[in-house]
C-alpha cells in the first residue's frame, strides 16, 4: 500500500530492509492512509505468514510514530485488537507506534487470515 514517510521513517526502512538495527535521532512521523491495508504480523518484523504466536492482523490505514529512546514506549499497549494506538514491533529496534486512523475498522478488531 502507498505511504509517506519523512528522514527518520527513511532511515528506519533502510535499516528494516537490511536487517540491520535502526538508531533514530528525531521523532519520525509516516503515514498509510489508502483504503486496503495488509496482513502483518504485529510483534515479529520478519514473519512471513500467521503463527499462534506472532499477532497477525489486518492494518487498515494507520499514523505510524517513531522515537529516538525506545524507551519511551514502555507502557504503551502492545496488543493490536485494543482499539487504539499499540507498539508495532515492541522489544526489537523496530518498534513503533500505529495509530489507527478509522472508526469500525480500527487496527485488528479480530480480523485474520
């Protein structure tokens, strides 16, 4: 799906791409907000298909929110099916904020392939 992203989302996604671990210097703010979405999984960057373990769901348009201390995310929800904003990928340097964007059709409400 199409999305923006500004510098730190940049070097975020260089650094997923080679699998190598991301050291962001400023908040980083990037966007999917065209209707459709994917299956993903929540918690394992690099999963390529459901397990009874790795959150598989459905993102639907969603803010997505980096921060420099990963840190700081430490109480923020993990659990894509809450309704709300979760951290997508927690304990690993990838982690980050979703934010869903869409009344009913908010991040995972229970949706799997």
């Amino acid at each position: 799906d199409p999305m923006c992203l500004d510098k730190s989302w940049m070097v975020w996604v260089d650094a997923y791409l080679a699998h190598k671990p991301v050291q962001v210097s400023t908040v980083g703010i990037g966007y999917m907000t065209a209707p459709g979405g994917a299956f993903q999984s929540s918690s394992d960057p690099y999963a390529t298909t459901k397990t009874p373990d790795n959150q598989w769901v459905h993102h639907p348009p969603h803010v997505m929110i980096l921060v420099p201390d990963l840190k700081a995310l430490q109480g923020i929800s993990t659990d894509p099916n809450n309704g709300g904003p979760y951290v997508m990928f927690a304990g690993t340097p990838y982690a980050h904020i979703m934010a869903p964007t869409g009344g009913d059709k908010m991040m995972g409400m229970g949706r799997s392939k």
